[in-house]
C-alpha cells in the first residue's frame, strides 16, 4: 500500500483525549518518512465530557464517540483493534494477545485511567463500573432491563428503584443529575432513588464553596442523598456495604471512582509515580529516557500535581504532536506547561449547568449552552473523516533509491531478509513433506497420502487493509477457501509476496507478519508453508498456492447441482461494498469488527460438514460475486435457479452503503452477466466480490434444513437462499426474486 516503507514507526497505545490529537494531525499532515498505528481495545473512543449529556437524552449516543476505524482510515495510519499484553522495552516491542509482537522506534502510552477499587474487598455483578467508557450504556441498560425483568418494576412499581453512585467527583455528580432521565427512558416513568457515596469529606473535591452549595440544593430538590466519607467494601445484589459496617440497599452500584492507573501499564518496567501512574519530564517523554511517552490521565509529570482530568490530556496533545516530529529529527524536545486552574462546567441534564472558574461559581441555561458548545466544537474536529494528506514516500536510507530499483529476477527480496523472516516462524512438519522448508532445496517435494488426489489452487491480492498480519491471515484462508470448497484437504502452500522497498529491518518485519499471519490459518487448517518466492514492488501483494488432497470420487464439482437442491450460502455478503467504503474512510467503527470476523472464519468448518451431508456441488463467492460464481455452477450443470433477494445474508452496514450507491471497482464488471438474470429489480450484493466469502452449495431438500441448522450451531451464518431448477425455455437461467 506504499511505495516504499517507513523509516520510523510511530505506535500509538490507547487512542483517548491527547493521542486522538496525534491521529487528526497526521490527517492534516503526517510526519515524512514515518508510519502511525493506532493500537486500541475498542474500535472508537469515547468523550467522557458527554457521556452525562448521552444519559440525560441531550445527545445520540454516536455523538460522544470518536470512530478510531474511519479516522485512521482517512489519516492513512493503521488502526490494530486488539489485546495489549505487556511491553518488551529492549526490543521496543508492544506484546499483543493474538498476534506477533509490534515493533516501534516512538511510543505514547495513553491508556487512560480506571475507577480506583481501593478499599473494596468483594462485588458481585451488580457493580457497574463506568469503564471501559465505549460499553457503559450498553452495560446500563441492560442491567436496567434485567432489573426490570427480576424486580418486576413494569408496570407499576411497589418499591422505587434504588441506584448507588460510588465517587463524588465531577463524573459521579453529573452522573446523579444525568441518570434518572435515561433510568426512564428505559423502564418508563419509575421512582427512583440515588445514593452518592464519597470517601472524602466533601464532594468534587478542590472546587469552591459556591459550587458546593449550588450542587447540595439541587440534590436536596432531586432527593439525591449524599453519603460523604465512607468507602464502600462490599457490593452484594444491589447493597454496598460501608467501612463502618452500614448498608445502603438498593439494585445497582455505578462505580465513577477517581483515577487510579489502567492494570496493564503495572509491569511495564517504566518509572512510576507513588499511585502507579507513568512517570514522566515536562516533555511527557518517560523519566527512563526510553523514546516513550506517556499521556493523559496515564502519565504523571515529576513535581506536578494536577488533577487527573480531561482538560489536561488535551492540552497536552499539541505538545505531543510537536514533540513527535522533534523526537524523529533528533531535536530537543519542548516541555508542557499546564495551566492553573480550568473552567469547570457540571450538566445537569435539564438544559442548564453548573459551574465555577476562578474562584466564581455560576449556573444557567447560557451555562450549558456554553459547555455544549465547547464539546460540540471539540467533537467535531473528530468527525471530518475527508481523507487527508498520506505520508510522503522515503527512500530508505540503506537501500538503493526506488526509481533505480531492479525487476526481473534482481526484483527478488535479499536472501538474507527472507531467511530471517523465516526462521522467525514456527513451521510445523508433516508427513506429506518429504523436502520442506526445514532443508530448502529448489522445489518441495510432496508425497500425497496413497490412493488420494491433488488439488491444487494459486490466489492473491494486493493488500486490502494495512495490517500485514490480519492480511497475511485472509490471503492463506482466501486461498485456501478453492479447494475447501471441493472437499479437499490441505496440507501444504507456496507463499507469494511483494513488499516495497524498504530498509532491511522495516522489510523483514512486514514479511515476517504477512507470513506469520498465513501460517497461522494453514496450521489451523492443517496444513504447512513449503515455500515461496518474494519480490519488491510498490505494493503489497500476498497469495498462495495451495495443495490439497481428497479421494478423487468426493470432489465437489460445479457441475454436479442437482435439480430441487436447495442453495445454501455460508458467510454474508457485503465484503467488498465495506473494503470499498473503509478506502474512503466510510466503514464505520461498528461495522468493522463484524466484517473482519466474518472474513477471518475459515471455510473449513463449513466445508467438513458438508462432507457430512454428502454435498456433490459447492464453489466459494470470491471476486465474481454471488451472481457470477453462481451462474458458473448453473453453466456447469445446464441448471437454473430461483434465489431469493431478502435470504441473502448481509454484513452490517452493507445495505445502507449499497443504498448510497457505493459499490467495488470490481462490480461492474461483474453485472457484464445482468443478461441472464431475470429480476424485477437488480440488486448490487448480487455483482459485490467478496474477499474470503462463504462457500454456496447445492444441498439436497432432505438435508438443507439440518445442514443449515448444523452450520449456525457451529456458528456460521449459513442460510438457504434458493432453490436449483430446471432450465425453462423463453426464462433467464437465474431469476431472482424480492
Ligand atoms: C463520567 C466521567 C466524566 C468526565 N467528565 C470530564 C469532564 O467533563 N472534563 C474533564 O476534564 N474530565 C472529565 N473526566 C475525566 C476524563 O475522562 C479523563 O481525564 C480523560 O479521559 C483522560 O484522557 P486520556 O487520553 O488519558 O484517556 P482516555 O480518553 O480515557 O483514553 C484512553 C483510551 O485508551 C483505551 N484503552 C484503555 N485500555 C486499553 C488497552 N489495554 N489497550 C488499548 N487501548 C486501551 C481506551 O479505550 C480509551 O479509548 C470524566 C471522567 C468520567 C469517568
């Protein structure tokens, strides 16, 4: 996807309120020679500042959400929604649960903070804490509606429902103003009481008297009752029990605690303040000197006391960005200078706020007004998703600049990279590899298991997404999805890759994951890498060759449909209209991850149970659509076949992105077979090419209930979508119906 490679990697842990800055920045103007990636355990972020105003109805909820999938598309930075498990200091290494370690020269760790559980010795799940931010109202509403169902509040309520709210600070209190209206908004107009608990002795702790006073009436008129002083140690169906022994019943504890460090940054062998938090200079770069930065409420500055709080991390994101490029150029680096005192601004969900600055405090409607247009102003500057400016190609400093750059055989990548590469990969052996990658000769030897066939199938493509792992993954189950269909086996895969130019390190390391990724799949298949042939090119481009083996009497062919076999689909479709859309920075943060997961489920579950059912006729929907592979097996087996439009399964967002017009390059040449198709209305998910989609098969009618059943026990989308007939003189050999 880039004509050369980055010289610098530039990773970004935790994508909150000052690294968020970094990524709209790099939209604007990336740094030369550097490439982003933003690593996050949700696919958006959230903006507390909001969060009240979402409570109370004031906002939609999307309306607090940063949509991490579309900004880093439209930033050209790389986005790995995934499991952070610790940090190789040495190696400059992010360790990451479910794939290979992520190398970087640069750092900045803004992970946040949690709700602090000091003193709490035992909860049930009647604790909900606010955090992670991205699910709380899910998580809310659920536990309202299981509540609902348990306590039977629906429709007249005998008892008022009781909610305690642990932690008095700005979060817990406008959550006590915010929360009765969606409390309603699900369960109706209900009683409801809230209890607000605070370890100090005071609630919102260092702001005036004033604001104290404006906030305790308002509370007193809401029948908010305010419990200052204690900690809460034990939370058990609903009741919080206190450090002196005192109960507070109720049916939901809301946990809005203040900070305390986010879990993952306590083994990351960097200094730490006397709480936990990273501790870092003036410049947010760590105390340990590594090129690591800390941020936001996760970084604490040496002899600074400031309050975790979100006016500080975003502050601090200009001096981030600034300090980035110095880092990269060998600069010194510029200090952060927090400000004294900030403007505090308490939603009372009503249309007006509370506030205090500078020792005043102040209420109104031009209060809320004033606050709705500070977030909304915020907010917005996340939500221009026009694809920026992409970073300039370098040529890398230790390899011959681009334009000169050899094709033909002096196109090949340097031994030496590939051999590191793969010995940095864990290849299993087998029995059917007689010579392998364990002893490479010119060729790999097979020996095919006795009375067996080969099929064997080669499939590539340029790089879809920008992650070489999750794209060496596709390629090895895409390639693989040919002769799964027909009932083989794996057991062995050439690799063909191209990578563009790069320095040694940079080239390894992008090989060594687009391999890495495939491996993965054909081990899980069963399979192993023999072998393979590399090239420099502009563009990343991965693929297989894959050899599988079957009794030759169980091949699957296209021709083999019968007439009455009912048509069952494994995998919804959609893939290409969302790949199209995610280009153009469309593909929505909730639409991401279901369209990854579905492109990531190998055929091969799908495919053995097939065996079970004694499938004769099954193809994958790859390039050519629905339509095209479809009507190849109708071709082949002098068949037609009805399919009904509403059965065909689609991805999340398909529907409304085909609705807007959008569709793959690839489409329209795929509608050129519109000519044998009878349909009162021609639909775009017939002509969308999938990347690693489902298989179709013709299932007799005798099986297709239970093979559908089996597929979806197994958890595979599988669906009928249509029935095989007879061809009809003066009809269309597919007619599609609504
Ligand atoms: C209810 C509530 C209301 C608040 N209101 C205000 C307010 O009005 N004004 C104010 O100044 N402050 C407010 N705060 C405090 C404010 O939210 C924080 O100070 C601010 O979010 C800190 O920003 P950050 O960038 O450090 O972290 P965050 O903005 O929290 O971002 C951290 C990001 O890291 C991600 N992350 C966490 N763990 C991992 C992991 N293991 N791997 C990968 N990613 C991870 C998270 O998903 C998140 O997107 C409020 C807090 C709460 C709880």
């Amino acid at each position: 996807m880039q004509s050369t490679l980055p010289q610098h990697d530039i990773v970004l842990l935790g994508v909150g309120h000052t690294n968020a800055h970094v990524l709209r920045m790099w939209k604007m103007g990336p740094i030369p020679g550097a490439r982003l990636t933003c690593v996050s355990n949700f696919p958006s972020a959230t903006y507390s500042g909001m969060l009240p105003g979402v409570l109370a109805g004031l906002y939609p909820p999307e309306r607090m959400e940063i949509d991490l999938v579309r900004l880093c598309a439209a930033a050209g930075a790389r986005l790995i929604v995934g499991d952070v498990t610790g940090l190789d200091i040495e190696n400059r290494e992010l360790l990451l649960a479910d794939r290979p370690p992520l190398p970087f020269d640069v750092l900045s760790i803004g992970l946040g903070s949690v709700p602090n559980r000091a003193g709490l010795l035992e909860a049930d799940d009647s604790l909900l804490e606010v955090k992670p931010m991205q699910t709380f109202l899910l998580r809310l509403e659920e536990r309202l509606l299981n509540l609902n169902l348990n306590l039977n509040l629906n429709p007249l309520p005998s008892s008022p429902l009781r909610i305690s709210i642990v932690g008095g600070g700005a979060g817990g209190v406008e959550l006590a103003f915010c929360l009765p209206m969606r409390v309603r908004k699900v369960l109706g107009d209900i009683s409801l009481t809230i209890t607000l608990i605070d370890s100090g002795d005071k609630l919102l702790k260092g702001s005036t008297e004033g604001l104290l006073k404006r906030v305790a009436r308002d509370f007193a008129s809401r029948g908010v009752h305010v419990l200052p002083g204690r900690r809460v140690t034990h939370i058990k169906q609903g009741t919080a029990t206190l450090d002196n022994g005192v109960t507070v019943t109720g049916d939901l504890v809301l946990w809005v605690t203040s900070a305390a460090p986010p879990p993952l940054i306590k083994d990351f062998k960097l200094p730490q303040d006397d709480r936990g938090f990273l501790l870092t200079k003036p410049t947010l770069q760590s105390t340990s000197g590594e090129p690591i930065f800390a941020v936001g409420d996760t970084g604490t500055i040496q002899g600074e006391k400031l309050p975790k709080a979100g006016v500080y991390a975003v502050r601090e994101g200009p001096v981030l960005w600034d300090n980035l490029h110095r880092r990269i150029k060998n600069e010194p680096l510029q200090d952060y200078k927090p400000q004294r005192g900030f403007l505090k601004l308490l939603n009372r969900g009503d249309g007006t706020a509370i506030g205090e600055y500078r020792g005043f405090s102040f209420e109104g409607k031009w209060a809320w007004k004033l606050k709705d247009r500070i977030d909304g102003k915020f907010m917005d500057m996340y939500q221009d998703f026009t694809p920026g400016m992409m970073a300039e190609p370098v040529p890398a400093s230790d390899t011959r600049p681009a334009q000169m750059r050899c094709t033909g055989c002096g196109g090949k990548v340097g031994a030496s990279i590939l051999s590191r590469a793969l010995a940095r990969l864990d290849i299993p052996p087998s029995e059917s590899v007689l010579v392998g990658l364990d002893a490479p000769d010119d060729v790999a030897i097979l020996q095919p298991t006795p009375g067996k066939v080969i099929a064997a199938t080669v499939d590539f493509f340029e790089a879809p997404l920008d992650d070489p792992y999750l794209v060496g993954r596709l390629a090895a189950l895409h390639a693989a999805s040919d002769v799964l269909a027909k009932g083989a086996k794996p057991i062995a895969a050439l690799a063909m890759a191209t990578i563009p130019a790069g320095t040694e390190r940079k080239q390894e390391q992008l090989l060594y994951e687009l391999l890495a990724g495939g491996l993965r799949e054909l081990k899980a298949m069963g399979a192993t890498l023999v072998g393979g042939h590399t090239i420099e090119g502009p563009n990343i481009t991965i693929g297989y060759t894959t050899l599988a083996e079957q009794p030759a009497e169980s091949v699957r062919a296209k021709g083999k449909l019968r007439e009455g076999d009912v048509l069952i689909l494994t995998k919804p479709l959609g893939v290409g209209v969302l790949l199209a859309a995610h280009m153009q920075a469309r593909c929505k943060a909730a639409w991401y991850q279901p369209l990854i997961e579905t492109m990531l489920q190998s055929n091969a579950a799908a495919a053995s149970l097939f065996d079970e059912f004694g499938v004769s006729a099954a193809t994958d929907i790859t390039g050519f659509g629905l339509a095209g592979h479809l009507l190849e097996m109708l071709r082949a087996s002098d068949l037609g076949a009805e399919v009904s439009l509403c059965d065909i399964p689609l991805l999340l967002g398909a529907s409304e992105l085909f609705g807007e017009g959008l569709a793959s390059t690839l489409a329209a040449a795929n509608r050129r077979v519109e000519a044998e198709i009878d349909t009162s209305k021609v639909h775009a998910v017939l002509f969308d090419p999938q990347t690693c989609g489902g298989l179709l098969a013709g299932v007799s009618q005798h099986h297709a209930q239970d093979t559908v059943s089996r597929l979806q026990e197994k958890g595979i989308a599988a669906a009928a979508i249509g029935t095989v007939k007879p061809m009809t003189a003066g009809r269309s050999r597919l007619h599609v119906v609504e």
